[in-house]
C-alpha cells in the first residue's frame, strides 16, 4: 500500500450523499463496481447502504442503519448496566464486611 493511501483519512458521507450514490445504483447505467470506483467506496459499502436505505428509507442513513430509537434504546441498556454491575459490586463489598 502507499504511503499516500495510508495517510488518507476516512471520508465521512452524508445521509443525503449516500442516499443519491444508491439511487444512482439502482438506476442501473453503470455497475456497481463502476459507481463505487467512481465514488472511492467499497462494493460492500454500497450494498450496505442499499440495504439500509431500501429497509429504513433516508433516515437509516442518517444514524449508520439504526433508527434514533434503536440508539435511544442503546443508551438506556447501557446506562442499566452500568448500574447493575454498580450495584453487584456494592453488594459484594456489603457481603465481605
């Protein structure tokens, strides 16, 4: 790999950016691996974002594929494990006393 590809950062794409590299695709004038050469995206992104935007439309796309629910369910789950383990180890340091 060169040394120019290492030092690259990431491109990051917007929702909307996204959504219209997927329609292009599935208009069907070039192929996938035409469109994504084009873009600099790999064929698995694309087909990730298609299956994104095919299953939850733009706004899949704005939030990696998760609705803002599913992140806001994420958040809480996290938030109760952390108090669970909180609490399992307070109970242990009460049982060792």
């Amino acid at each position: 790999m060169s040394e120019n590809k290492k030092s690259q950062k990431r491109k990051r794409w917007t929702a909307k950016a996204k959504m219209e590299i997927v329609l292009e695709g599935l208009k069907g004038q070039e192929t996938v691996a035409e469109l994504c050469r084009r873009f600099g995206i790999s064929q698995s992104m694309y087909y990730e974002w298609k299956d994104i935007f095919l299953n939850h439309g733009l706004e899949g796309l704005k939030h990696g594929g998760k609705s803002a629910r599913e992140k806001e369910l994420e958040n809480q789950l996290r938030e109760a494990q952390r108090a669970l383990g909180k609490a399992a180890l307070e109970i242990e340091i009460l049982k060792k006393r």
